[in-house]
C-alpha cells in the first residue's frame, strides 16, 4: 500500500510586501520556482520570496480547504491562522 504523502498550505512575504499562499506536498522545491520566476504567475516579478508561516495537512483536499479559508482572511488576521 502506497503511504499518502503530506501537503503543507505555505504563506510567502513577497519582495514587495505582499503575501501569496499556496499548497505544495513539495515545499522546498516550491519555494526554489517562486524565487527562480517559474512559480505561481503572481510571485514572478515580486521575488526573492521568503517563507513565514507552515502548516501542515494529510492530505490535498484539507489543504486546498485551508488554503481558500486562508485567502478569505484580511491580510491582519493570516499569520495567526498558522497558530
């Protein structure tokens, strides 16, 4: 049987200020493409990007929840959704 592999919803501090948060069961490489321009379209132009928060998920579909209510949040209130 095949284990399921983790998925982690990220929250990135742009070079401009700005957040972007994603998920990835792939963190490390995920950061790499931001800061190397082939990532999401919205931090290409705005890097080096650099982590702030992670937590961590069983599997995608959890994730990509917390992801959308993450994005729901004002900019004020998504660091303390990681806590």
């Amino acid at each position: 049987m095949q284990r399921a592999m983790a998925w982690s919803l990220y929250l990135l501090e742009c070079a401009d200020g700005s957040y972007y948060a994603g998920i990835t069961n792939q963190l490390e490489a995920r950061i790499d493409a931001h800061n190397q321009g082939v990532g999401a379209r919205y931090t290409r132009g705005r890097g080096p990007v650099k982590l702030l928060e992670i937590k961590t998920y069983p599997d995608r579909s959890s994730a990509s929840k917390a992801e959308l209510a993450l994005k729901r949040l004002p900019r004020s209130q998504k660091r303390g959704f990681f806590r």
